[in-house]
C-alpha cells in the first residue's frame, strides 16, 4: 500500500470517523482505524459496536492495500504535521506502515484489516432528505435534555418525526421535557417519517466537519442511517415506545409571564451563585406590580433575590425550579427570541415557549420550596 494526500485533507477526514472508535475497549482494533486505499480514493472507518462511520476522500494512490492503525496514535500525528503533502506506505510483510510529511518520518505497527468489523450492509425501509443547518440547530436545542440513565435507553433518545413537512424533535429525561418544529419544504410522502435516535449521535452526526447542505435519514428494522456527501453514519436504533409527552401538555395556565432571555438569563445567573448546594431558584410573579422576583437561598452561603420587570397576566404565582435545568432553556432559546413561562400551581410543571423559525416549548417540573 502507498498513497499520498494533504494533510488538511487527512485531518479532516480522520476528525469526521474520530467519533467511532472506542475509548476503554478491551479489542484493540476497535479503537483503532480502517483505512483503504483504492483507485484514487481512501476510504476511512471505525467502529465501537454501537455506531460504524465510513468516510472518503480522494488521494494519489499508488498501490492498493488495507490496514488498520491506532486511531490516538494516527489522529496526535497528523494534528502535529504541517499543511503539506503526506505519504503513506506499508509492507505487507511486515505491516509496518511508514508515514512522511516534509522532514518527519513515523513508523507505525498495524493490525489485522482482516479482524476489523466489517462495514454494515443496509437496505433502507424508509428515507427523508433534510437541511441539515436547520436540524442541527433544532438538536442542539434538545439533545441536553435526553436521559443519561443507561438502565432507560429510551430516554437516551431524540424523537424524530417529519410529517407535512413539519420536523418535530421531542427529548425527555423524566423531569424535564423539550420539543421544537419548524417547517421546511421536505421529500417526505403522505406517511409521516418516525424514528428515535441516540442523543449523542444525533449530535455528532449535525456537527461532523463534512456536513453538506443536506442530509438523508433512514432506516432499518434495527438501524438509522446518515448519508451526507463522502460520509456515511450508522447507528443501532433504540427499540421501544417513546412516551406519550402530548398528554403532559396543559391546554390553558392561569399564569403567564413574558420574559427577555437576556434579562432573565443575566438575573438568574447572578441569583444562583448563592445556591451552590441547593440548586433551586424561587420565581415570584407579581401581577399587579408586573414584576417577578428571583431568590435563593443556602443554609451554609446565605441568600439572593432580584427583582425584574415582566409582562404578567393571571393570578400571582410561586415556584421553585432547578436552575441548572433553566439555564438549559435559556441557552435554547437564545437572546434573539421572545420568552413566555406558563404556570398552573407552585407543584405542577413549569411551561416555557418561544416562537420563531424554530418553534420551542420546555417542561420542566418543580422542586419543593
């Protein structure tokens, strides 16, 4: 085997299939990285059991081979070289792949090609093309809220859907609750498109440096599959039924209060300092003085409270939240939307809205005051 190309190129390409290898396996070539050279391509892979990426590029191959090299090891050398051509060879006698870029020169052991996974074979049931721009940022917003709670896998989950070109994303750990849609002309038919798909993933795939403008989504009975450009992203479904977040919803509230995310972020930042130990914050709604008072207090640290202006309509209102949760919100939301927070009583569910390209609603339960 030999081949040169750019090392812009290869640190690109070795940055997109990173994601795929395993951290703390015991089999080495999983934590390792497939690579393939073959009439002026090079093709990439890794894989860790749960999800396989395989991504191509175009190179100067001189003489086809496969080989599998440790992805720590190749990754920490091609960040260190400079933007110049690379030239890899390896004897198939020895498997000792010799690497040089300018006056650097690396010798590396490899392992087996013939012991790493092979790529896994798909057939798609069922396919839609999305912006990817717009669904990554419509992840980004909810993917903090799935589950780390391995004994619930379903609640690690994101809730796809795409029907009458509306996209839904739904997450939910059980305390707090994100959904968000937006409508986008899609090639989605009459049958809406569902599917759950790991937090995680979800985020790595929209954030891969060789996204294209576009991405497909598919699946299979146990498989969803990314396509976007050079690279293709296959993790193993979660199985299971995502719960049933709509009867969560209340259909009216008797308080709700318009917000500024900035000035409520920038009040709720400074108020939680003092809630170090004790990550609740107690919103007051003040009706008729339109007025909301933020507070918390400690045993060990003392208290805080401000008080902000806001649009108020209802009866007055109490309730302790998490604050870390809201951060989350406000984070989602950003500065450049309206924020409304909708209350039914001091123990039931926090409701906050946004409206905008992308519309956002957040759940989030109360915690004793």
């Amino acid at each position: 085997m030999k081949f040169t190309v750019s090392q812009s190129s290869l640190a690109k390409a070795l940055l997109v299939v990173s994601k795929g290898m395993a951290t703390n396996s015991t089999l080495a070539y999983l934590s390792g990285i497939y690579v393939k050279a073959a009439e002026g391509t090079l093709e990439f892979q890794t894989a860790n059991l749960t999800i396989s990426i395989r991504h191509r590029i175009a190179a100067n191959v001189e003489e086809e081979g496969v080989t599998v090299v440790s992805g720590k090891v190749l990754t920490g050398i091609v960040k260190t070289l400079p933007d110049a051509p690379v030239t890899f060879s390896m004897d198939s006698s020895t498997r000792v792949v010799e690497i040089s870029c300018g006056k650097s020169h690396f010798r590396l052991n490899t392992l087996n090609a013939g012991d790493f996974p092979e790529f896994p074979a798909f057939a798609l049931e069922r396919s839609i093309e999305l912006p990817s721009a717009l669904l990554s940022e419509m992840v980004d917003k909810v993917y903090k809220v799935t589950s780390r709670d391995t004994s619930r896998p379903i609640l690690q989950g994101v809730l796809l859907s795409v029907d009458q070109n509306t996209i839904r994303l739904v997450a939910t750990d059980s305390y707090r609750l994100a959904v968000c849609d937006s409508n986008v002309e899609t090639s989605s038919t009459d049958e809406a498109f569902t599917t759950i798909v790991p937090g995680a993933t979800f985020h790595d795939v929209l954030s891969s440096p060789s996204m294209t403008d576009q991405i497909l989504v598919g699946t299979t009975e146990s498989q969803v599959v990314f396509v976007f450009g050079n690279t293709t992203y296959i993790s193993r479904k979660i199985e299971g039924n995502f719960p049933n977040y709509r009867q969560l919803l209340p259909s009216t509230c008797n308080t709700s209060i318009k917000l500024d995310p900035s000035q409520f972020g920038g009040a709720l930042k400074r108020v939680s300092v003092i809630a170090s130990s004790n990550p609740s914050v107690r919103l007051d709604a003040d009706v008729d003085g339109k007025l909301m008072r933020l507070s918390a207090s400690s045993p060990d640290q003392g208290e805080s409270s401000e008080m902000i202006d806001a649009d108020i309509e209802g009866a007055n209102m109490s309730i302790a939240l998490n604050f870390h949760y809201v951060f989350d919100c406000v984070n989602a939301v950003g500065s450049s939307d309206a924020l409304t927070l909708e209350l039914q009583g001091s123990m039931q569910p926090a409701i906050f809205k946004a409206y905008g390209k992308i519309n956002y609603l957040y759940l989030l339960m109360p915690v004793r005051m």
